[in-house]
C-alpha cells in the first residue's frame, strides 16, 4: 500500500500550539513556524497572558479602561499612579477623557509618561502644531477635554526631553517606579521607538535590554510603515526621534499591549514565539513576570500570505 508523505513544513506537534499553514498561493514556502500558529493557540507554553477582543473599536475601549483603573487603584491606595501611554493606537484618549469626566476620577497627581516624541533634524522635539507631533495629539486628544478640576497638573504630562534625557529615568525613581506601561508594537517589532539594531551592529540580549531614554535615528522600516498616515509620503516622517529605553519599560510593574492593525498578525506571531532577540524588541515581552497583550480578532488569525 502506497503511503503518503507528509510536507516538511507541516509537521505534527505534541503539547505545543497547532500549527496550521498560512494562506499561499503557488508553491511549498518556507514559512517560519510561528506564522502557522492558529488564534487559538497564540501564547501557548509562553508566560505572556493573551486577550482577544471582536474589533479595533473594542481594543481602545479596553486600553482606556485599563489605564482609568490604574488611576483609580492609585487613588484608593493613597499612592499617586505613574503610567508610561503610547499615542498609538490613537482612539482610546477621547475615549479615557469621557468617562474620567463622567466618573469624577481626579486625575491631578497621576503622572502621565509619553513614551516618545518625534524630533527636528537639529534634535528638538518637532513642534506641538506639527500635525505628527505627539505632544500636540495629547493636548488635543486628552488633556484639553477633562475637566480642568480634575486633570493632571502640567508638570505630571511628561515627554522625554531630548535636552535632558535622564530626566525620565530621575522622574521614574522619585515615583517609586511605574505601575503600569501600555503601548503597541511596530512592524520590526519595536516598542516605543526601541528600534532593533541596524545590520552589523552587535548588541547583546542583556545589553539591548539596558538601554535607557535617549535620541535615535528611527528605522527604515518604521518610517515607512508610519507613512501610511501620510499617504504614503515617507519624506514627511521624521528622521529623529526620541524614546523611553527598554529599561524603562520592562522595569514597569505591568505591561499592557495591544494590537490593532492587520500587519500585526506576523508580529504578535514573532513577539510571543520567535526567538528571544533584540532584532525583534517585541520579543522582550516573554521577560516580564506581568505582560499581557490584547488582540483584535482580525490580527489574531494567521497571516493571509499572497499577492494583492
């Protein structure tokens, strides 16, 4: 009796996530395994916890109500909360104003850390009218619709500063740490403007792992992908950037993630369970005693790999 062989690529697995094969077109590619891990199976056997919501609308519901109840667990603790917040995704804000409004939740000694700012040619954050800069974006997304009563008092709205770099990490030890860091990932996996290290450049796990805020030059890859928000136009992005270190983030008590663009399907894929490697910075994540990420259900099935 003639058996058939099974394709290389499609191997059997035991305890450990089902892989199922990426949507092709053509012939057998060499897919890296963590593309055929179906949504169900995301995180399996990693310490990371993984959420799944319906939609991108349901993701920044969450991350507003996920940051207003840091806010309040710090106010019935008596102990002012310090959060790092990403300006992207950008809907949850107008979102985490309204219901502190509504609920009446001072915000005056929360700390609000930005964890990046786009930067001038000559190493000056751009200006807050710029329509890119983030300052700006918390200024008219945020800050300006809370009720003055009870929004945070302006030297708790913290940018790092690409003239005092340190300053960050200063502010963050007089806090007695951060209690919880949300972001995104970008498509090389960095976080915040943590990007990995270009070709050629040696950096250990530990290394990259150390490093603090400071001024970079932001990656082909990121300012490319960050052009679709302005039609594609790459030479609108910014050069120069600056951003909270690693350090920082991974010395937070918490870290909350999120994911809500299609492109993410191979990068949540890669963070969870690609190799553990500053080329992927996402991939840190597997280090915290306390990470958590949260996926739209359209980024949780696997990629959809053809031509379009």
């Amino acid at each position: 009796m003639k058996t058939r062989r099974r394709p290389a690529n499609s191997k059997r697995t035991a305890g450990g996530p089902q892989l199922t094969r990426p949507t092709t077109v053509g012939s057998e590619a060499a897919f890296p395994n963590y593309l055929r891990i179906s949504a169900a199976d995301l995180g399996k056997g990693q310490p990371v916890k993984v959420r799944l919501l319906s939609d991108a609308h349901s993701l920044s519901q969450d991350l507003a109500e996920a940051i207003l109840c840091e806010i309040r667990q710090g106010e019935r603790s008596g102990r002012a909360t310090t959060v790092i917040v990403p300006v992207g995704p950008v809907d949850h804000f107008p979102i985490l104003a309204r219901l502190i409004n509504e609920q009446r939740i001072s915000c005056r000694n929360t700390v609000f850390i930005n964890m990046d700012e786009y930067l001038t040619d000559g190493d000056e954050w751009i200006l807050p009218d710029h329509p890119l800069s983030f300052r700006g974006y918390m200024d008219r997304a945020f800050y300006k619709l809370l009720d003055p009563g009870l929004a945070p008092s302006l030297e708790n709205r913290v940018f790092p500063d690409p003239n005092f770099p340190e300053a960050i990490g200063k502010l963050i030890s007089s806090r007695n740490g951060v209690d919880a860091c949300f972001g995104g990932i970008g498509i090389n996996g960095h976080l915040a403007f943590n990007e990995p290290p270009e070709a050629g450049v040696e950096m250990s796990t530990d290394g990259f792992a150390d490093s603090t805020t400071r001024i970079l030059d932001l990656s082909r890859e990121t300012r490319t992908i960050n052009s679709v928000t302005v039609g594609g136009e790459i030479s609108l992005i910014p050069t120069r950037a600056i951003t909270i270190g690693m350090k920082e983030i991974l010395a937070s008590r918490r870290l909350r993630f999120y994911f809500n663009r299609h492109w993410q399907s191979a990068v949540i894929r890669r963070a969870l369970h690609g190799p553990l490697t500053s080329a992927f910075p996402a991939s840190y994540l597997r280090t915290h005693p306390d990470a958590c990420v949260t996926i739209a259900d359209f980024v949780a099935a696997p990629p959809d790999v053809q031509l379009r």
